[in-house]
C-alpha cells in the first residue's frame, strides 16, 4: 500500500499575457520557467496528464490505458 502523506491540487491559470499554466492551487505567483500554453484545452489537457502521472506513481497497480497495447481476443 502506499502511503500518501501529503496531496497537491492543481488548477489551470490564466497569465497576464493571456496564456494558460498549471499550477498548485493557492499558489501567488506564476514563475518564469512555468511552461505556458496557448488555450485553456491545451493547460486542461497538461494538467490530466500531470494527474494521470501522479496517480501512476501513487498506486501500486498500474493503469491501463486505451490502445496501450492490451489486445482482445
């Protein structure tokens, strides 16, 4: 089992310029090397990947995604 002791919540932002990051909720401000995206679809589709990694590395089973090679028969 795994032991989460702590968890971090993301949102997507809207940056002064107009692009779109993802950061940790409650977090004041944007820093330069954060990677900024042209839409809102394009952060929204970062931060499910960041979620779906995160979630990965805290379970002990592995998740099955569609078309990740499992055949049926």
């Amino acid at each position: 089992m795994v032991d989460q002791s702590y968890a971090v919540t993301y949102e997507v932002v809207q940056r002064p310029d107009g692009r779109f990051s993802v950061l940790p909720v409650g977090q004041f401000a944007i820093a330069n090397d954060t990677e900024a995206y042209d839409t809102r679809e394009e952060a929204e589709e970062a931060l499910f990947s960041l979620t779906e990694t995160l979630d990965e590395r805290a379970s002990d089973l592995p998740i099955i995604k569609p078309g990740g090679g499992q055949s049926v028969s």
